[in-house]
C-alpha cells in the first residue's frame, strides 16, 4: 500500500511518531557534523529546567499518575558509580513512564540527620557537642550538611535526572519534622508506639541505642573458653567465648533429654571468680552439640540470653555502663572498658587455673554500621514502635506487590519474619528529630506535644501547661528519633500528606527504588510504618538495583583501591554514555561490573547513532510527508524489524529490564539500520522519484521511533537529534 495512512506495524504502544496530522510539508535541519556531548547535556539540562517538563500537574487529574518514591540520600558529597547507577535506574522508569503519558512524580529530598555529621562537626570544630547548647549545635550541622548536599545535587543533575526540583527538601526542615512528629502523635494514639524497658542493641563507641536493621554482621575468629562450675557432684563445665559476662550470669541451662546432665536441673551452681550462685534450669533450646553442651546465661551476652531470661523470668543484672565501661557487679574489674574487662579476666582465670580447654572459634559478630565496634546487648528504657504484630501484614503485602526482579520479595520477607523485638525508635544524640515529649517533673507522667505546636525540640522549648497532678513544672525527653524514622514516611510526604486534601491521588507510590543491601531497612520501615500509620501499603512495586564491582570484583570501594570518581567519567564521556552502562551492565537486581571499554562502547554509539542521524537529515532535506509513494520490499523489512524492536524493548520497560530495553534499541540502530538498511537504501536516497520518496518515509519514521527507544537512556543527545530534526518545540521526553 501506498503512504496514505501509517503503517500498523510500527505502531506498537505508541512509540511510532508518523501520525495524518504530520503529513505535512516538513523542512528538517541538518545535523552538524561534529558535537561536543558536553555542551549538548548541559545546553538541555538547562532549557529542560526552563521549560519546566519535567514538573509534576498537581493541578491535573486527567492523566494517571506514576509517582518515585525517591530514597533521599545521606549527602556525603561524594557521588559514586553505585550513585550513577541507582539514579539512571529512577530516572529511566520516570521517563519511560512521562513518554507513555504519566503525570510523573519524581520528587528529590536528602537524609541530613544522622551520627556522622555529628562526629564530622566535631573533628572540624575541634569540640564535643556538649560543649554548647543542642540548638547551637544543630545549626553547626545544619551549615555543615548545606555544602554536601549543593555538591550532590550538582552530581545528580549533571547525570540529566528528570528530577522535579519543586519538590526538593531536607529531612532536618522544621516542616519535614513537623510531618515526622506528627506522625509520631498519631501511632502512640494507635498504641504503636510506647516508651519501655527492654533488652536493647546498644554501641559503646556512638553511646546510643541502634535497630536491629543497623546491625551488620561479620565472620571473624576468636576464642573459646571451657571453664568450671561448681555444681553437685563436681565440676559442670561450660564453654563460652565471654568470660567477661561471668559476673552477670543468672543461670546455667542444659537440654532436659540430655543425659550428661539432667539431673542437675533443679540444683545451684557456683560461678568462678565471682562466687555468686545460678540457678540449673531446664532449656530445650540448649544445643548438646555445642561446647559442652551446657548454656551459660548472661544479662546480656546475646540474644539467646534475651529469650531465656524473658522466658524463665530471670533476674537483669546491668554490667556495662552506656560507655561500655564495667559497672561495680564487675568487683576489681570494675572501672574497665569491657574489651580490657575481657582480657583481665581470661588471664586471672588462666593463672588460677580455670581455663580447662582454650581454642579458636569462627563465629559471627554483630558491629554498629556507623563505626564498626562490635554490639553490646543492654537493658534500657527507650521508645519502641510496634512492628513484631505488623509481621503477618508485612509479609502478606510484600507478596502481593510487585518486584523487580521478582526473586528479590523473599529477602523483605525473610528479615520481618527473622526479627526478635520491635523496632527501637530512640537515640541518645542531638542533629536528629527530636522526640516530642515532656515529662512531669512530679509524677513523671508523659506530655506528648500537641499537633499545633510541632515542630517542637523539647530541649530548648520549655511549656506552660498543667499535669493532672497538679504540678506545672516538667522535664524534657532529651532523646531523639532513629533517621530511619525520618526516611520512613517518604511515600506519604511526597505524596502530600498531611496537608494536601487529595495526597492519596499521588498515593502509593507507584515505585519504591533500593538497592539490595537495603531492602532491611528503607523498604521494611517504609512498609510497617505505613501500614501501622494508615493501614495500606506505601508502594505498589520495588524497583532494585545491585552493588558496582570495581575491576577486580570487589565491591567498589576507595579503601580497596578499585574506585572510579564520576568526575573523571563525565569529563571524558559526558553522562549518556555511562548511563548506558548502567542500563545494559547487568541485569536488574545483580551485582553490575564497572569496566571502561562498557562506556567508552556507550560513547561510539552514541557517534554512530548521531553520524546516521547527520546522513539521514540531509538525505531529508528535500523530504515532503504528504508526498504518496510505495514502499519497497527493504523498506516493509526494516518496519518489521522496528516492530520486533519495539515489541521487545517496551515488553522489556515495563518489566524494569533496562539491559534488554538497552541491547534491543542499540542492537537496532547500530546493525539493523545503520549497517544494513542504510547501505542498501543509499542508492535510491540519492536518486528520484517514488523509490526515494519510500526511502525518506522509511527514514523519516525509523529515525523518529528508535531516537524515542534510546530517549530514556541517553535523553540529551536523542533530545538534540529530535529538536533538530522532528519537533524544535516539543521534547522527546514528554512525546508519546
């Protein structure tokens, strides 16, 4: 058939630009012959910004909604290829999605609070943060933090993020924190949240409580010690790798069917050194294989002994101070650092004779993720939020949402399932949202703060109200909240809540993007947050990405020497060639290799793709749309080649698979068209009649349909071919 209509073909989901109302006379600039890709990304990231398409319609609810739930980054200044990598992951779904004719939502905040800029404040300051008032010290922060995040925020523009910048905002904002406190108020009215006693992950070096999600854990090897009990009868040996927790053992357990020693429980034995005597109790979750097959149970050398004190309803006896320094149970010992603590006494008891059998052990060692220090479990009054009776809800709603890739649901549900307590929310430092309560000075009842005056720092904010008890007087919680409370509610507040009326149009988030090793932590807390604040699911899909392995294999890493900046990068290849790399390195979810020759290919093609592009503007410069004409056999098998293409590369977006998008586009371009189609129309592209027409049609349309399969990857040159060649006024990126 003749062009008097497009062809069906290669119209698939709407990706194919030759419509009737282009089938007008057309006059198209030609390409100039060289471009420099660094002026080309920066001309269009600002006119971009200046014609504002890339801005969320809060106003428009005509067209469905794709929102981002962002991860708001700690802004540490240095932005990284795992950077490169997550970022082109959220940016290419949000502009697939603009293109597809989504009303996108790609908001942009950063993750101020936290230890680290405290510590960092410090060392620059050359003081502690008690040297001055916590409101003092949080501005210092606050001027501290400023300068990353101007730093990061450039390194993500530069990158080309379609990032609606309206929405940007810092977790350390008064209004931010006001929404988090708020938020607060409202799950201790739901009675998920409460203020306790309890068995806690506590780190001696940052001196304050952490979440289990905090913990990181390593395999190193140690030592472990057999050492004798006097028991009736004689000697009932126990190994153990922590001597130092012998002054705070509360009882021995042995597994009821175990012959050895069932006949001790019910009797007391005596603890060496320290002379106390414990209880021998029956415990089936008592390993006889390991050790001696005798427990020794602490206040608290790990989590065992937290089930097996709950359990027997034993005694809490406090060893260590918030310092990790021994406290006066600890006799002589006392006044000691727990690590020097333990030295101390493995060698009194080897002079002494008490050390039956000495020998290395391989075991697993839990480290605060901020500083490395290995984990001290204490007891202590902190503010927890419920999330063991969310369990059940998280695991149901993490098997009924969407992941990419599919396999990576089981890890979400794997953690919930695993954890032992709930969630503990406080922390004992100061450049964090603070919690807001108050506390009567006379009965020590709870003050929470009301709605109407947050956001409010009980530190520095003395009330004027009175307790039931009649007292008027009340001391503040000088406690903060976990950062993860902060990063937890992003789906809501960049939704809108709580102050716009229609924030559940922007609700769930359509994506929630992580990265694997934080599954745990930022899309747990996200789920039963929100579920346990408005019962529903904050995220209808997770979107993951992997870790960047330097050269050699390894993690990337400045400490392994395998690092890459991005600066050297984008300098050398502007940005939509290791946009490229980060598309097509790997599989969605895996580990993706950082290698050169993977942009410098990302580079070439994009000279490939423009020098076609170049030939094929000035083979159109004569080119009229409406004028009819017949296609050739070679212009029929290009079309159905571009069908198969677009068929594979939108089957492959819609499934997050970037690398099978990428390969399917570039794969196209550079061989299909440009080597074979290309060569063989050269013939009638330089002749007349209705065998060039055909051609320029076939150009014409091919051209139009794979700059808009390579749009979301590499927008900045496919915007600069389309602007010159197609539409000046209109953005590929917002072209249907």
């Amino acid at each position: 058939q003749p062009f008097k209509k497009p062809w069906r073909g290669i119209q698939h989901q709407n990706w194919f630009p030759w419509t009737p109302t282009r089938r007008r006379r057309t006059t198209l600039n030609v390409l100039p012959k060289k471009i420099d890709f660094l002026e080309v990304e920066e001309k269009w990231q600002r006119r971009w910004e200046e014609e504002a398409i890339h801005r969320y319609d809060w106003g428009d609810d005509s067209r469905p909604v794709f929102s981002v739930d962002t991860p708001p980054p700690y802004p540490s200044g240095d932005f990284h290829m795992g950077n490169v990598l997550n970022w082109t992951y959220f940016d290419i779904r949000a502009r697939y999605k603009r293109m597809r004719g989504y009303n996108v939502l790609f908001p942009q905040g950063w993750d101020c609070h936290g230890l680290p800029t405290e510590v960092a404040v410090e060392k620059a300051k050359k003081m502690r943060k008690s040297d001055v008032p916590p409101d003092v010290f949080r501005r210092m922060c606050e001027e501290w933090i400023e300068q990353y995040i101007a730093k990061m925020k450039t390194a993500v523009q530069r990158l080309g993020c379609s990032i609606d910048w309206t929405t940007e905002y810092r977790t350390m904002e008064p209004q931010y924190m006001r929404k988090v406190q708020l938020s607060f108020l409202k799950l201790y009215e739901k009675d998920m949240i409460y203020k306790g006693e309890h068995p806690i992950n506590w780190c001696p070096r940052c001196e304050t409580a952490i979440a289990d999600a905090e913990v990181e854990h390593d395999h190193k090897q140690g030592r472990i010690y057999t050492i004798p009990f006097q028991a009736p009868g004689g000697e009932l040996l126990i190994a153990t790798t922590r001597p130092v927790y012998l002054p705070a053992c509360v009882a021995l357990g042995v597994h009821p069917e175990d012959k050895r020693y069932n006949k001790l429980i019910g009797e007391k034995a005596t603890v060496p050194v320290f002379g106390q005597t414990v209880p021998i109790i029956a415990n089936d979750e008592v390993d006889p294989t390991f050790g001696t097959g005798a427990m020794m149970i602490c206040t608290y050398g790990d989590k065992a002994d937290v089930v097996a004190v709950a359990r027997f309803n034993l005694p809490v006896v406090n060893l260590i101070d918030g310092k990790g320094v021994l406290l006066p149970v600890a006799g002589k010992y006392a006044g000691m650092r727990i690590q020097d603590g333990q030295k101390a006494i493995v060698e009194d008891m080897r002079g002494a004779g008490l050390i039956r059998e000495e020998k290395t052990l391989d075991q697993e060692v839990g480290l605060c993720w901020r500083c490395g220090t290995p984990i001290e479990v204490v007891n202590a009054k902190q503010w927890f939020m419920r999330t063991i009776s969310l369990t059940d809800k998280v695991v149901e709603t993490a098997k009924r949402i969407t992941w990419y890739p599919d396999w990576m649901r089981q890890r979400l549900i794997d953690w919930a399932t695993g954890l032992d307590w709930d969630w503990v929310l406080s922390r004992q430092r100061v450049f964090a949202t603070p919690v807001p309560a108050w506390y009567c000075k006379n009965c020590g009842k709870i003050r929470l703060a009301k709605p109407e005056e947050l956001p409010v720092d009980p530190r520095v904010t003395v009330i004027h109200d009175e307790c039931e008890c009649g007292s008027t007087e009340f001391v503040p919680d000088t406690d903060v909240m976990d950062t993860w409370f902060d990063s937890s509610l992003t789906c809501a507040i960049h939704a809108g809540w709580p102050d716009r009326q229609d924030w559940r149009r922007q609700f769930p988030a359509s994506v929630h993007p992580s990265g694997q090793d934080i599954i745990r932590t930022w899309a747990y807390y996200l789920m039963v947050r929100h579920l346990a604040l408005f019962d529903e699911t904050p995220y209808d899909s997770v979107l993951i990405n992997g870790m960047v392995l330097g050269a050699d294999g390894r993690k990337m890493s400045k400490s392994l020497g395998n690092f890459v900046s991005t600066p050297e990068v984008f300098s050398k290849y502007g940005c939509d060639a290791p946009r490229q790399w980060a598309a097509a390195g790997g599989s969605t979810g895996t580990d993706i290799p950082f290698r050169w020759e993977d942009v410098e290919y990302g580079w070439r093609f994009m000279r490939k793709l423009w020098n076609a592009c170049r030939f094929t503007s000035m083979r159109l410069e004569d080119y009229d749309p409406a004028a009819d004409a017949e296609p050739r056999l070679l212009d029929r098998w290009i079309a159905s080649k571009l069908q198969a293409t677009i068929v594979k590369a939108t089957d492959a977006m819609e499934a997050c698979d970037f690398m099978n998008a990428a390969e399917a586009a570039r794969n196209f371009i550079w061989h299909t068209f440009c080597d074979d189609y290309l060569e063989a129309a050269k013939t009638r592209l330089y002749g007349d009649g209705d065998g060039k027409t055909a051609a320029q049609h076939t150009l014409y349309a091919t051209v139009a349909t794979m700059l808009k399969l390579m749009a979301p990857i590499t927008p900045h040159i496919t915007e600069a071919i389309w602007r010159t060649m197609s539409d000046p006024e209109t953005s590929i990126n917002v072209s249907p």
